[in-house]
C-alpha cells in the first residue's frame, strides 16, 4: 500500500488481486461434502419412492398447465 500526500491511501494493482489457491485434496471434500449434502436432501424421496411437494404445488402445477395450452393454442399471454 501507498499513501499519497493528500492523505488518501491508494492500492497498488497487485494488493486488488488475491488468488486463492485450492489444493486437490480441498478441492475433492469440498465437493464431497456438497454430493453427501444433495444425497441426504434427495434420499427421503429415493427410500419412499416418492416426491416432497411443497405448499405452492398447485401454483406450479397451474403455471405448466397454462403454458402448455398457450402453446398448444398458439394464443400467448404475456402476463
């Protein structure tokens, strides 16, 4: 770092850029961590053979349904 007459510190370029250098190892837990997260999140529906629907199913199901006969139709709705 530089500090100017005025007072004002100013940054050289070199103090902007930090690169984070991530070791194969940090890499492979990260991403382990990550898919053991996702399976435990999905594994509720793998072992009951089901689907988790959430209080706004309907909503979702009404919009799909809409944009299928929109297109289905030809007859578009912007809104």
């Amino acid at each position: 770092m530089a500090v100017e007459t005025s007072g004002k510190i100013k940054l050289n370029n070199r103090d902007n850029r930090r690169k984070v250098r991530l070791t194969k190892k940090q890499i492979i837990i990260a991403l382990s961590i990550i898919i053991l997260a996702a399976f435990l999140m999905v594994s509720a529906q793998l072992y009951k053979h089901g689907i988790i629907l959430g209080n706004d199913m309907m909503f979702h199901f009404n919009r799909f349904y809409e944009a299928y006969m929109q297109i289905k139709t030809g007859d578009f709705n912007y809104f």
